[in-house]
C-alpha cells in the first residue's frame, strides 16, 4: 500500500518539477543572452552558431535552475496535497510528514549527486565551449551592409559610396569605389552611374556589376620614358558599359581561436583542476613571501662608506677647496654639511625605494590572494550548489503542507521571495569570501547553513499543524494584546 501511496507522491512531485524546471531554464537563458544582444546583433550569424551558443549556455545555467526548481515544485506539489485534504488523509492514516516526504526526498537526494556530477564535468566543459564561441563571435565582423550616402570601409583596402540604394537592397545608384589595395591612397578610383550588387559561392564572394562608369587611376610610372614625359608620374583613364568587381569576403566569416586559450578559467576547471590550481597559486605566494627580504634588504641594509663619500665631494668641488684652502675650518665645515646632506638625500631615495618596492609587492599579494579566494570559492561552489537542491527541498515541502495552496499563484510567489534571500546571501558570501573579510568556507556555506535552518523549522511547525501562515491566527495574538492592554489601563 505505502509503495502505491509513495509512486503517487513522486508522480505529483515530478510532474511539476520537470515543467518548472524548463520554465525556469527559459527565463534564466533569456536574461542571460539579453546581456549579449549587442554582441549577436549585425554578425550575420548561421542558425548553427546561434544554436550552439543558447545550448551551451543552457548546459551552465543548470546548477541555479535546480534549487529554484525544486523549491517550485515542491511547494506546488504539497501544497496540491494540503489544499486537497490529502495531507490530512494520509496524517489521520497514520503517515506522518516525513513518510508522506521520503518519495521525493530521496529523488531529489539523488539529485544532489547528479547536480555535483554536472557542475563538476559538464559545466566546466560547456562555459569553455560557451565563451569561447562568444568571445570569436564578438571578434568576428559585422555583417556586410551598405548603406546609402557614407562610405563603407568594412572591406579591407577598398571603400565605397553610393548616393542611392533600392529597397530591393541590390541595385545601387552613383556607386563611387576608392582601391587602397597598392597603399598609395586614393589614387584608383571606379565611378559608376548604376550597380548590381549580389553574392556568390556560398556568400564568400561579393559581385558589384557596374553600369555607365570610369576607372581612374594615377600611380608611379613603371618606365623610365613615362617617367620622364609625366615628371615620374602616369594617369590612366578607362570608359566602361558593363563590368565585374569581386570581393572576397573571407574577412566576414567566423574565425575560431583554439579553445585551450581560455582552458585556464577558474569556470571551466573541475574539482581536481581547481584543486592544482589552489596549490600552486599557494606556492606561488609563498615564494613571493619568502623572495621579500631578498629585494628589500640592498635598500635598508647598506653602510655608509665616510672616506669613499668624502673623496667624491673633494672631486666634484675641487675649485671651492682651492678657494678656501687657507682657511682649514671653512673647508672641515663645509665637507660635514656637505656629507650630512648627501646622506640624508640617499637615505631618502632608498625610502622611497623602499616604498614603492612594498606597495607594488603588495598589490601582487593582494590580487594572488583574490585569485586563490576565487579559485577556492569556484571549489565550493560545486558543492554548495548540488547540497542547496535538498535544503531547498526541506524549505519548499514543509511550506507547501503548511501553505495548502496549489497552483502557480502563493506556491510562485513564496519561492521567489526565499530564492532571492538565498541568492542575497550567496553573492554577499562570495563578495566576503573572495576580500577575505570571512573565510572562503564561511562565505560558501553560511547560505547553506541558514536556509538550513528555516527548512528546519518549517518541518517542524508542519508535522504540528502550524498555522504561520494563517491570518485568523495573527487577529487573535492582536486581540489579546489588545485586552491585556485594556486591563492594565483600568489597573
């Protein structure tokens, strides 16, 4: 009987959680994407590119689709069963709470370690597949398109003009076209009264067919009579009815980089990646520790040479000794001023030294201490994720029993609210944890440890009827304060 009652409750769990979840997967991906609509828009891309971009992105939005997820859906479910009367069947049958729980709890345990799996191996692979294509995309040209009164220079070494363009987005008319192929400026040029302009060979090759025009062009002369009879110089005019240019347009395609370029990224490493990076950044900080007093000590270790400092000043003021070298205390008195000055000027320059040596080694140390917190926080975060599916599953049923609404109204709108608590607390750890006001275990895990506990209490104001969430419950609490407020008047 209970394995028929325990199908039923995980079929009324699933049901919701897979259609939250592709609901939840499609609001995420849209605002992610929107981000980068300034980027897509005007590249002329394929639907393949397109495709591959909102897939992969999808792939590493899945670890914040799950909690969310679960949390809906659980709510919606349990909170169908209280609405129904059927929590209260099942109580009155003798099945306490976390019996009428254990269906979904264990499905959403497993979860758990489905959740880790992604975000330790699929999720690494699909951000580096993701930013990589993004990144060649944004590298990549925008589409070709001409427009009518400026000049287009999207073409390499050429530059073009028209004064009118069909609607047809084809026939051009006064087609003015500078060729800046040889480097010596606008010394070709082709006019036209009208143009064809269409592509071929699978887009790889642009086709201006012109009509009525003139090709000018005026460059070095090649012979040495040209050059005598044109002052070094030759002009060439040619007539035309009908003619061909093309273009290539390999410039507008879609170059890829090599993907291990950005391998490195602390988003797509797994956890024993992240775990090699840690160390060897830690080493890395290390040695820097160690190397400090190696650089420093030749600025404040350093004694003062008196005979080597004195024979300079007797060199570099030879004319001033010779002025006064009747009179021996003028000169004894002036090599002292003059020594304790240079001393005091070199103490200074090594301070100064000295400082910019510290500031600089220590904005090092600071951003390697930020890039280890990064690393680390990257670490837990594949954790922390994959344990928040269950917290938020402790969170959402207690509430759905507690609740007893179904639907997508009171079920959406409390999830909302505990997600962005959840999430409030997330990054605030992570801003904590990657400046090292808190360690990076405290920053990850205190989200978790928090709503922990509200899950907690809401088991157990659920397996004792509370009625939190009810109103008549808080009218009466205001009512007897009301009358014990009375009776200490009347006192």
């Amino acid at each position: 009987m209970l394995k028929k009652i325990d199908k039923l409750l995980l079929t009324n769990f699933l049901g919701p959680f897979f259609i939250t979840f592709g609901v939840v997967i499609f609001i995420l991906l849209t605002q992610h994407m929107v981000g980068f609509t300034n980027d897509l828009i005007g590249k002329g891309l394929d639907l393949i590119t397109l495709g591959q971009l909102i897939y992969y992105f999808s792939l590493t939005l899945v670890s914040l689709a799950l909690p969310l997820s679960i949390l809906i859906s659980s709510l919606i479910s349990f909170g169908n069963l209280g609405e129904h009367n059927e929590l209260t069947a099942l109580k009155s049958g003798g099945i306490s709470l976390p019996r009428v729980m254990l269906s979904s709890m264990l499905f959403t345990i497993m979860l758990v370690f489905v959740s880790f799996w992604f975000n330790n191996t699929v999720i690494p692979y699909a951000n580096l597949k993701a930013y990589s294509l993004l990144y060649d995309v944004k590298q990549k040209k925008p589409s070709l398109e001409i427009k009518a009164g400026t000049f287009y220079d999207g073409i390499p070494n050429y530059s073009i003009k028209v004064r009118y363009k069909y609607p047809d987005g084809k026939a051009l008319r006064d087609v003015v076209i500078y060729d800046h192929s040889k480097g010596l400026g606008n010394t070709d040029v082709t006019v036209a009264d009208s143009a064809q302009m269409y592509a071929i060979k699978n887009n790889r090759y642009l086709v201006l067919e012109l009509f009525n025009g003139k090709s000018y062009s005026d460059g070095f002369a090649e012979n040495a009579a040209a050059a005598q009879f044109n002052n070094g110089q030759q002009f060439a005019r040619e007539y035309f009815k009908h003619t061909k240019l093309v273009f290539s347009l390999e410039s507008f395609e879609l170059k890829r980089l090599d993907e291990s370029l950005f391998a490195n990224n602390r988003i797509m490493r797994n956890v024993n990646q992240l775990t090699k990076d840690i160390d060897s950044l830690g080493k890395t900080r290390e040695m820097m520790n160690k190397d400090n007093e190696k650089y420093l000590s030749p600025y404040y270790r350093f004694h003062f040479q008196h005979t080597t400092m004195i024979d300079s000043i007797k060199k570099i003021n030879q004319s001033l000794l010779r002025k006064w070298q009747k009179d021996s205390l003028i000169i004894a008195k002036y090599q002292k001023l003059t020594l304790q000055k240079n001393t005091i000027d070199n103490a200074l320059n090594r301070a100064r030294n000295v400082r910019t040596m510290t500031q600089t080694r220590t904005q090092i140390q600071e951003n390697l201490k930020k890039d280890v917190n990064s690393f680390r926080i990257e670490f837990h975060r594949k954790y922390s994720n994959a344990v928040a599916c269950f917290v938020m599953f402790l969170i959402g049923a207690p509430l759905g029993a507690i609740i007893k609404k179904g639907g997508l109204g009171i079920p959406i709108l409390v999830s909302i609210i505990f997600f962005i608590i959840f999430y409030i607390l997330t990054m605030t750890g992570e801003k904590w944890a990657k400046e090292s006001y808190v360690p990076v275990i405290y920053g990850m895990w205190s989200p978790i440890v928090i709503m922990f506990a509200f899950g907690i209490f809401f088991m157990q104001q659920a397996r004792t009827d509370s009625r939190i969430f009810e109103a008549d419950i808080y009218y009466i609490w205001v009512a007897k304060i009301r009358e014990r407020i009375k009776k200490i008047r009347k006192k």
